[in-house]
C-alpha cells in the first residue's frame, strides 16, 4: 500500500504502513473536555486472553478483538483518540482493517465507543447495538442522562439493531448479547467460548460497568427505574456460565493490562455481581441519608 492509495486518515495510513512498537509510545493526548488519567490513554501492545480474543486497547481501557477464519470483531474502543492506536494494534497482529467486520461495544459512553466511528470509517465494519444505544450514539454522546453534553465524541451509526439474548455470527464465531441496562439504559454484556491460554474450553463474559458514578438513584426523573434496572442486570450477570470475566474498566475484573502478570486477581461473574450489588445497596443507602 502506497500513501497515494491509501484511503485512510493520513495519521492512520502511516500507522498502517510503519507501525511503530505500541508499548514503546508515550500517553496519548489529554482532550480538553474530556480529562482523563493517564492509564486509560496510555497504549500497549496486543495482549492475548484467549485463542482467539485479545485487547487491543489502552492498559486500562478495554478494547477486545475476537478472531475467526472470517474476521474479526471488535468489542468497545476506549477514548476517542485511541482510533489511531487500534489500528496500530491490528497491524501488530497481521490483520487488514478490513478483516474487521463487526464493531458492537457496552455502553455508549466516550471512554468506550469514542473511536468507533473512525475505526468504522478505516475499516468498513457495521456496527450493532441496541436501540437504546443507537440513539446515544447518533448524538454522539449528547444529553447523557447523568453527564449531559459532557462527554461527548463523533456520532455512530449502527447498521443492525440486537435484541436481548440474540447470537452475532461471524463464521466460526458466535457471540450473544446479554442486556444489562443501569450504568446506561443501553447497556450491554456479551459472552463467547474461546480456547483459555492452558488449552482448556473457557466461557468469557465481557460484562459492562454495574457503577453508578454520580447518579442520582432515588426518584430520578430521566430514569425512574434506574435501581431496578441495575438490580436485574446484577442478576443476569450473576446467573452467567462465566470462566473468564472481562469489565470495559479493566480493574473492574482484576486485569492491569500494562502489568505482568496481566490479571492481578481472579474475579468471577458471581463476585463481580454481588460486589455490584454491595456498592449499589451502600449508595442508595447515602443517598437517602442525605436526604
Ligand atoms: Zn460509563
């Protein structure tokens, strides 16, 4: 591929054509209306989890890429000036952009989705969601429930709207989405098999955030049923086959990617529910008090 051929954003053609060692780059650069600690822009080379799932993020933003013999697919991004970096990242593991054929993500948050849009432009993958997300994604992170318009990033436009339980399929792969809405209505999980790092079958969960991080949960006006919301997504998440449990917030789930060993401790999809759980009750519990 030359640069006069390259249909690329210029910073993503010269990552394509000479990527530099990812784990060898300093931070990227801090938004000016979105700050946020270095970790989750800080880059670092492909680290793989199983067979064929590996993040492909920033060490402490998650972005998972699940391989099959027709493709990839591409679960969440991080921030919005990540896009560059992740396609350094599948330059690293031998893919084409265009190997990349789905892109679904958790929440439609800026520290998950922001890159999506370009990496849909370099790469040509349809994106599913879910209609509550959809709408979050098309304004671009606009009049967030919680944040209003202050996380913003470049709208998403998605091409298949999921439903509650239904299987992506992507040759080989088949992944299914679980609907955990709470940290925002759109929330969404996903489970696939993979082949564990020792040989032996494990069932992953990619499980989104159970946080309510400065949310009003008592008799919110945007969100009445918040509380019962996250109550039945902690339960869902509990109730998973879950051998390998994988969080959008890395440390979430016990994972530093930028630390070796990578997986600083074991958490399990029951832990990860009940711990959920225990912040949502203590909350609500300041919440009232403070009433
Ligand atoms: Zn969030």
């Amino acid at each position: 591929m030359t640069h006069m051929s390259c249909l690329f954003p210029a910073l993503a053609c010269a990552a394509l054509l000479a990527p530099a060692p990812a784990h060898a780059a300093g931070p990227l650069p801090q938004l000016r209306a979105y700050e946020v600690r270095e970790a989750w822009r800080q880059p670092v080379a492909p680290v793989r989890i199983a067979r064929n799932t590996w993040h492909i993020g920033t060490a402490g933003l998650s972005a998972l890429l699940v391989t099959g013999k027709d493709g990839a697919i591409l679960i969440d991004g991080g921030m919005p000036q990540a896009a560059d970096h992740l396609l350094a990242n599948l330059a690293a593991l031998g893919l084409q952009p265009s190997q990349v054929k789905w892109i679904v993500h958790s929440q439609a948050h800026a520290d998950h989705v922001g890159p999506l849009a370009a990496v849909k432009r370099a790469t040509g993958a349809r994106v599913a969601s879910n209609a509550e997300s959809a709408a979050l994604l098309a304004r671009g992170g606009a009049d967030d429930l919680h944040f209003g318009d202050g996380m913003l990033y470049h709208p998403l436009q998605v091409d298949r709207l999921l439903q509650d339980g239904e299987l992506l399929e992507l040759g080989d792969l088949r992944l299914q989405v679980h609907f955990t809405p709470g940290h925002t209505p759109g929330s969404m999980s996903w489970s696939w098999n993979d082949i564990g790092t020792d040989g032996a079958p494990v069932r992953i969960v990619y499980a989104d955030s159970l946080s309510a991080p400065g949310y009003r949960l008592l008799d919110n006006p945007r969100y009445p049923r918040i509380v019962e919301d996250f109550r039945r997504s902690i339960a869902t998440l509990r109730a998973l086959p879950c051998d390998l449990l994988l969080t959008p917030h890395p440390e979430a789930s016990g994972w530093r990617y930028d630390a070796s060993p990578v997986r600083e401790r074991e958490l399990d999809c029951r832990g990860y529910a009940d711990a959920a759980g225990a912040a949502l009750d203590a909350q609500i519990e300041k919440e009232r008090a403070a009433r």
